[in-house]
C-alpha cells in the first residue's frame, strides 16, 4: 500500500518519525514536506537528527501570506 505523510511544522517532524518509521516496513511512504520553513535549522536539522528519510517532495510554500501558500 502507498501512504502520502505531510509534514512541515517542527512539532510534525517530531510526531512523524515513529509513524514514518512503523509505515516503512511494510508499506511504501511518499514524505512531502511543506517547506513551512525555509531556514535550513528550522527544519532539515530535525531530518538529520531524527533520522527522518529526505522528503520525495518539497512544496517549498516558504513563509508567504496564508493565501500564497495555500495557493
């Protein structure tokens, strides 16, 4: 089975790891990351130390108005 798991804010990252971790097994996950935030220690420094896999996908909506990066 193929999962999508979303991630972007830094309390998700936390949250996501376990998840990603069991789903991995026996299944096949595609992480998008949102790109909430756009500093590299806001956000890939949490990937590195929770061994979290690189996302297959990068929204980069970045810091823009709530409309932008809805859009």
């Amino acid at each position: 089975m193929k999962v999508v798991s979303v991630v972007g804010a830094r309390p998700e990252f936390i949250q996501a790891t376990p998840v990603s971790r069991a789903l991995r097994k026996n299944h096949e996950e595609l992480l998008v990351h949102t790109g909430q935030h756009y500093d590299y220690k806001m956000s890939q420094t949490f990937f590195d130390e929770l061994g979290i896999p690189v996302p297959d996908y990068n929204l980069e909506v970045g810091s823009g108005s709530h409309a932008g990066q809805t859009a």
